[in-house]
C-alpha cells in the first residue's frame, strides 16, 4: 500500500526537534504525526526529483513561515534538502500563506513552500507546498513527493560529512517581515481596486459597522499591518490579537465552527480574546472578524438580538455573488460539500447566470475547478476573473493578479480579501436576493482509526443502512443515491429526498487528524426532525467500531 505523508491541506503534526534518524523521522510522521527538521530535509530533497522540475534552468523554491517558535529552524532544514537539490533558494521570513503564493509567482519559481500548521495550535507545525502557477499541489504531485522522501529516507547516505550550516543559508533572504509588511499590503491595495471598479463602491460605504471593527489575526503576519490598512482605506479597525500569549492561542478563526453563535453573557465570559471584546449593539451590526493563523480564511461576526453569531464563508459567497452579478457578468460557483445547500440550489435568483459546482473539502480543491482543472497553467483574461470558490470554514477563493504578467491570473484564498470583498459586497446588497438558508450539523468522533473506514468497506455499508432507516422512521425518503467525489476517497456521500426536501449526508475521515465526521445538510431549514437523530446514532456506530477500547 502506498502512503501519502501529506492530508487535505499539507502535512501537519506535533514538532519533534529531537528525532535525528530520517527513516525514524517518517515513521513517527505516519504514525503519530510528529513533524522533525529531517522530515523537511527530505522533502526539499524530493522537490530536487519533481517531474515537473524544467531541464533548462536551475529551479528556484520560495520559502516562507509562520509565527510559530521552531519555524525559522525548521526553515533552515527545509533549506538543506532545497539546496542538496540543487535549487535556487529564497526566504521571504515570516509571512501569510497568500504571501507566499504570491511571491511564488513574483520570482517565478518552480515551487512555494510555506511551513505552517495554518489553525492547528502552536505546538505544531507543517508545510503546504505551491506549483509555479500559484496552485497548490496536487495529491498526486504528493504521493509521488511521498514516495520519493520515503525512498531516500532508506538510503545509505554520509549526512554526517554535509556542511548544514552552510547549506541551510538561502540564495536570497529578506527581512523577517518585509515581505508581510509591504507586499502583502500592497498587493491586496491591488486587488482591492479591481473589485471596488467592479462594484463601483469603496469599503468606507460599508453600512452597520461598529468602529472601531475588531480584528482578530490570530497573532499572525495580519496583526502586523491589516487594522491599519483598514483604518487608511475609511473602516477604523483595531487589532486585538497582539494581547494573545502565542499564535492561535485563544485567538482566530482556528476555534469557530460557522454556525456558532453566543448570547452576551457567554461572550463575556469566553476565555476568546475577540468574543470576550465584542461590544454590544443592536442586531445585524459587524463588530468583529477572524482570521487563521496563516491568514488564507475569515470569518465575521455580528450581533443578534440575543448576542453574537458568526458569518460564515457561505454567507460571505452570497453576499458577493448577490453584489457582483449586477455587474452584467455571468459567474462561476465553486463550493465544498459542506456548504450550505440553499447556497447552491437558488441561483437564478441573480440577474445574471451562476454556474456552480461541488468539490472535495479542501480550498485547492475550489482552486481547481475554477480552473477547469488546468493547473498547469493561468487563467488568462483581460479584466478580473468571474469566479469565486468557498468554503463555509471561510475559505473564500478569487482570482489574484499575476505581478509581474499583464492578463495572467491565479486563484488564492486570502482572508484579508475576503473581509475586504465582505465589506464591499455589504455596499451594494439586494437583501430581497439573498439566500434563504438551510440547515446543517457537522458532528465529529475523535481519537478514532482512520483505517477502519474507507466509505466503501462493510462499516460504511452498516453506516448507509442506519441513515436510511432511522430518517424513514420519521418521514418519507426518496431519491436515495450514494457515491463519491473527486478528491475525497474516503468520503461516503449520500443524497436523497427527506420529507420533498433536499439531503445530503457525507462522512469523512478528517485529513489532518485522528477524527471522522458526519456533516447533514438540508435545502431548507423547516423540517429537520429525525436528521439530528440519523447522525448520532450514525456517530454512536463510528465511535463503535473506530475507536479502540
């Protein structure tokens, strides 16, 4: 059996720094996910192998971390592998995972690399890998990196003769912040731009927004400039994740779920720096936003009557597509399997046609259909790009400019564009179009083996049959159909009709952690009884026999 050291978003474990032994090193990544400096020594090697490396230069790889202690080390080993590899080295520092996709194309390197766990906590690390397109890379791309890291990790090999400092220094280094602190800026100043023309608004008419709008960027790059890019463009905004006592901790989007909301006095009382700040207003008012730890998703909150709740990716895609199809442009939906449903199933209520789309979990995934799959090359267009991808996570996916290359463009999630594109959307909104939302649930069983399901073995039959019969113990179901999709291999996906309403029910294993989920999502919010009952007792079942007593 082959074995991917990557998940649904890069690799990602708990950062071990004593393991010296490569082969030892891999072994403790696939079975406990423990992340080592010669794991990233191997990898940077492979790079050096790629298929998709060109003959006729040297190749150049970008690298790039974020805040987390042992990054700039980490880097340095990653750095080794890279320049055993021959490979033209460039470290941009510390940065967001958008900047790195960004300088990738800048420098017009072969690959980005971008050592980050994203919202795992600190005590982890990882890394996220980007082809010369600004894609990130393909499972395939990364079974075959897997493959080649394992092999060398079985060769015999003289490490112990190899100059490591020398070669853990880069071709070219910057700042630690430069890059985050003026590119990033900038470049979303670009972008902002071509959307404002679009629209025809700027940010500063954005209605029902309590300033100054708190901002939570989870200790990351964003905490560095975004409040203030905010404040020059006419939105007072203050950065609240300076307080935090590391990235990630108590802080950002990372610790949200997108239906999550809170009365007052639990808001009062979270040990969250953003929620435990949020001030008190009518209902229907923004008071604050969240981004990740490697800023590449956001999330917003407003107030209730009651309290607060979030606004979750699939609102924010609403929100745009409801803005920018009055633009006269047709558009092209991409949107996971998690989003909500009323999302996806109303869009002739635009003036102009929304094509759309369902992709695996997983904002790459977004990037690739809106690409028509051609990842190995641009989309090229003479103005922006009628495309958006989402994820209710808050993963929002929209064409960036290429740099340096007039009417080349890529696709990136970016959460400072996301609240930027959020508060124009709110400039211009068509409440009479907006989407009527359904229902979902998403529960998880933890601490489980993964291996015991792969959405096609006896369990997942046993798990189909349960669904099937305890939502016909409470209404009619029709129309029942299970099967797959592109990216999810262990996914089991079911649709069918409950009570003359669309369903949908996926289970997954997580990609990144020892958990398997089962997300519910129903068109219309009405009658969900029955549902909530199919999943637990679906999650009682995986619990059974997933979990190792």
């Amino acid at each position: 059996m082959s074995v991917n050291l990557f998940g649904t978003d890069g690799i990602r474990g708990k950062v071990n720094l004593v393991t010296a032994d490569e082969e030892e090193a891999i072994y403790r990544l696939i079975e406990h996910r423990e992340f080592s400096p010669p794991v990233l020594r191997l990898i940077g090697e492979s790079l050096g192998r790629s298929a998709e490396l060109e003959s006729s230069k040297k190749p150049r790889v970008v690298v790039g971390w974020d805040e987390r202690p042992a990054n700039n080390m980490l880097a340095g080993h990653l750095t080794v592998g890279l320049n055993i590899a021959e490979f033209e080295v460039i470290h941009i520092g510390l940065c967001a995972t958008p900047t790195l996709h960004y300088a990738t194309l800048f420098y017009d390197a072969d690959f980005g690399c971008m050592i980050t766990a994203s919202h795992n906590p600190v005590e982890d690390s990882g890394l996220k890998i980007f082809s010369k397109y600004g894609y990130k890379t393909t499972p395939e791309f990364e079974q075959e990196l897997s493959r080649n890291a394992i092999s060398l990790s079985q060769e015999e090999r003289e490490l112990d003769s190899i100059d490591t400092e020398k070669l853990s220094q880069p071709s070219i280094s910057h700042e630690l912040a430069e890059w985050c602190q003026t590119h990033h800026p900038n470049w979303l100043s670009r972008r902002y731009q071509m959307l404002a023309e679009l629209i025809q608004r700027d940010i500063s008419e954005a209605p029902n927004i309590h300033q100054p709008l708190l901002i939570d960027s989870s200790k990351g790059t964003g905490s560095f400039w975004l409040a203030d890019w905010l404040s020059s463009n006419g939105i007072h905004a203050l950065e609240i994740s300076h307080e935090a006592t590391a990235l990630n901790d108590n802080c950002g989007a990372g610790e949200f779920s997108p239906t999550q909301e809170w009365t007052f006095e639990e808001a009062k009382n979270s040990p969250h720096l953003l929620i435990n700040q949020l001030p008190r207003r009518e209902s229907g008012i923004l008071v604050g936003a969240a981004l990740d730890g490697d800023g590449d998703r956001c999330l917003l909150i407003e107030t209730t009557q009651s309290g607060f709740r979030i606004i979750d990716g699939d609102r924010i895609a609403d929100n745009l597509l409801n803005c920018v199809t009055h633009s006269g442009n047709d558009w092209t939906l991409a949107a996971s399997i998690e989003s909500d449903l009323s999302l996806t199933t109303s869009l002739n209520r635009f003036p102009t046609s929304v094509t759309v789309s369902e992709t695996a979990v997983g904002d790459r995934w977004l990037s690739f259909k809106l690409s028509n799959n051609k990842i190995n090359q641009f989309i090229t267009n003479s103005s922006l790009p009628s495309v958006l991808g989402v994820e209710d996570s808050g993963h929002i996916v929209l064409a960036s400019p290429h740099p340096n290359q007039s009417e080349n463009w890529s696709l990136v999630g970016d959460g400072a564009m996301t609240l930027v594109a959020f508060l124009l959307a709110t400039t211009k909104l068509e409440l009479t179009s907006l989407m009527q939302r359904g229902w979902k649930q998403r529960l998880s069983v933890k601490d489980v083996d993964r291996s015991k399901w792969d959405g096609r073995n006896d369990l997942s039959d046993i798990v189909e049959k349960t669904l099937f019969q305890k939502l016909s113990d409470f209404s009619e179901v029709s129309q029942w159909h299970r099967t797959t999709i592109d990216g999810e291999p262990n996914l089991m996906l079911i649709t069918c009709l409950f009570a003359n309403t669309k369903l949908s029910i996926g289970v997954r294993n997580s990609g990144t952690q020892a958990k398997i989920s089962v997300s519910a999502r129903l068109e219309h919010g009405g009658h969900n009884n029955g549902i909530q009952e199919a999943i637990d007792e679906a999650c009682n079942l995986l619990a059974k026999h997933m979990i190792s007593h």
